[in-house]
C-alpha cells in the first residue's frame, strides 16, 4: 500500500485533494461542480461565492444570502434550517423572533453571540413562503457548511430544530428522539436541541414542554463547554 493510500483511511483531507488548475470563480454555478475541502481561504470569500451562487434554485429568488454571523473562531457553531424574510433582507441569520428568542437563550447561560458563538444555517437562501429546503437544496449547499465548520472549526456543534439535523446528518431519527443527547458527527460533538420557533408557539413553561426541555439541553451545552475549556487552559 502506498503511503497516499494509507493517508487516504486516517484522514479524509487527503481524500479529496484541490486540483492545481483549480479556478475557483467558476464554482457555484452549478451543484455537479465540487466545492473540494480547503476550497477557501476565510469566510469572506466563501460568502462571495454564495452570493453569486446558482447550485440550486433558491438563487433565483433571494436578495441576498445569509451566510452566518458570531464569531469566526467560536467555541459553538449552531446551524438552523434556512433564511426567513427578516434575515433575507438584512443578510444576517437568526435576526426574526426565533433569532430574538435563540439569544435569550443563549443568554441565560452566559453565552455571547458575538464571542462564544458562531450562527449559520444549512441553507443560505430564503426558501420562497418559509417552506423547508428539499434534499437537492441542502446537498447543493452543503459544501459551503463543511467549509464554514473547517474555518471556524467549533469544539460543539447545534443543530436547531429535525430540518437542520436530519437535512445534514442524514439521521432518521426525529428531533423529539435525539434532542439534548450529545453525538458525533463530522468527527465533532453535537448536539440537536428544539427550534427556537417551535418555542415560539409552545410557550408553557411545565416540565416536560418545549422550553423546560431546551432549558435542559442548553444547560448541558454551558457545562460541556466549560468542561472543554478548563481542559484546554
Ligand atoms: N432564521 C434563520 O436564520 N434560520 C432558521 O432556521 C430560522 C430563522
């Protein structure tokens, strides 16, 4: 076996190597053209990229898309479904009331949009009327998400609401089966925890409903994250 090959079973970032004669320009035109690992050098040009992008169908009808916000070398990357019209128009994600509410949330765990966390979505364009992304909108936009998760590279992962989690991990199980329980995907840990919009029209506050059930799960987030970082120090 050469030494390529055995590279190749250890680490996946030999498996896909940037062609030399790479023209990055001509990417996003169309989702049969790869997007290799290692693609982009920061989120600026990759958000270039998705502005000009034509992989899938919801460039016809976006004002522009909404590629992340938060810190770039966040310790938490929390990717939710797609874009609705607030974020649309300003470009940024999470900023309608389910936003609103995600940093409530956040927040009643000390935990800071602009330094603890890193937020984007599996898709970067609004799907016309709020429906869900289809399977070939979310494979097409898919290698841009495994990009911004090598930039950022977060030790946590979120995923908010069954859309997004199952959308990206492929998983079968529902949102209500693996919420609050910690996996690995993509070799990171993560984690699926309720859609904050889903919060929205749940409002009890009993054991058992959806925000005692979130409560839960982000207190967990809080306490791996300090577990992680104490490690670290
Ligand atoms: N806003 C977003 O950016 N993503 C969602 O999943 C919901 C609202």
């Amino acid at each position: 076996m050469s030494h390529g090959e055995q590279f190749s079973l250890f680490d996946d970032s030999h498996s896909q190597p940037t062609p030399t004669d790479f023209q990055p320009d001509l990417i996003p035109t169309d989702a049969q053209v790869p997007i290799p690992r290692g693609t982009y050098s920061g989120m600026e040009p990759l958000a270039q990229h998705c502005n000009q992008c034509q992989r899938c169908e919801l460039s016809n009808s976006r004002t522009q898309a909404v590629v992340g916000r938060g810190n770039l070398e966040a310790d938490i990357m929390i990717i939710g479904e797609a874009p609705g019209q607030n974020e649309d128009e300003t470009g940024l994600p999470f900023v309608g009331k389910a936003g609103q509410l995600l940093d409530k949330i956040l927040a009643s765990v000390q935990l800071d949009v602009e330094q603890d966390i890193y937020i984007c979505n599996i898709t970067k364009c609004r799907p016309p009327g709020n429906r869900k992304p289809t399977t070939k909108e979310i494979e097409a936009c898919k290698p841009y998400l495994l990009e911004q998760i090598r930039l950022v590279n977060p030790q946590i992962i979120l995923f908010t609401g069954g859309t997004a989690f199952q959308g990206v991990t492929g998983e079968k199980r529902g949102i209500t089966k693996v919420r609050g329980e910690w996996i690995e995907w993509q070799g990171r840990l993560s984690m699926a925890i309720l859609h904050p919009a889903y919060l929205l029209r749940n409002p009890s506050r009993e054991k058992g409903s959806p925000k005692w059930l979130m409560w839960q799960d982000i207190q967990k987030v809080r306490n791996k994250l300090d577990e992680i970082r104490s490690e670290r120090a």
